[in-house]
C-alpha cells in the first residue's frame, strides 16, 4: 500500500474535541485564506511584470 504524501500530524485534545461543522468552518476559512493568498501573489507578480516592461520600455526609448 502506497505511503501517504502527508506526514502524519499529532492532533490536539481541542482539536479532537471539535465538530465536523467546526471542523468545516475552519476548512472553508482557510481555503478562502489560500485563495485570498493566491489572488494577492497574482496581482503582485502582475504588478512586476508591468513595472519591468514600462522600463524596460523606456530604457530602449532612451537607447535610440
């Protein structure tokens, strides 16, 4: 049988004690906070890519 890729992590007594619903609310939330995550280093990295063509975009208008 095939290893899981996740190491197994020792869970807490308060964890252990919590709902499936909490448990669930606190999956939703930290899905919205990777996806939140993920959007922000999207932009970011858009952010970038437009500062190095604007001046790489002027360096040439300088170099003619």
């Amino acid at each position: 049988m095939p290893k899981s890729q996740f190491p197994r992590i020792k869970m807490s007594q308060e964890d252990r004690n919590k709902t499936q619903e909490q448990l669930l609310e606190e999956l939703a939330y930290l899905r919205a906070e990777v996806a939140l995550l993920k959007k922000r280093r999207a932009l970011r990295l858009e952010q970038e890519a437009r500062e190095a063509a604007e001046q790489q975009r002027l360096q040439n208008l300088y170099q003619d």
